[in-house]
C-alpha cells in the first residue's frame, strides 16, 4: 500500500506521539507491539524509517507499518 492508498486517521490534538499512533490506528497490538516495530525499523513516517517511538506526527504526515499506511488528520 502507498501513501495514496493510506487511510485517514482523525487526531483531535495538533500531534500525536508515533507509539501512539500505532496503537491507535491498529497498527499494533499494544504499546509493547509498538516499541517493537519502531526498533526495528519497520515504521515509516512521511516515506523515511522513524525510530523514535516519542516522534510527533502531525495531520499530513503518512505512517506506513509493513505496507499498511495511514494519513493523519485533524478534526478541527
């Protein structure tokens, strides 16, 4: 999956931390699932590999996990 085919993911806050993201997108399991894939490099952030797994992600940014993408949005 691309960033073109990325689902959107509504944040109510101006940014997210990425761990969180994970978990929130179902990405991953929990928050010890999401340590894991952010380790081990397999989290993208914009089309570049984010190992910081306290990263803010802001509405716009793409975050893709083993080809599965979402494009964070804002509600307001």
């Amino acid at each position: 999956m691309s960033a073109n085919e990325a689902f959107d993911l509504e944040i109510r806050d101006e940014s997210i931390r990425l761990g969180q993201l994970l978990k929130l997108a179902s990405l991953a399991e929990d928050g010890i699932h999401a340590k894991e894939l952010i380790s081990e490099g397999v989290v993208t952030v914009n089309g570049a590999v984010d190992t910081r797994r306290g990263a803010q992600i802001r509405p716009g940014d793409v975050v893709c996990v083993n080809g599965e993408c979402v494009k964070v949005t804002s509600q307001q």
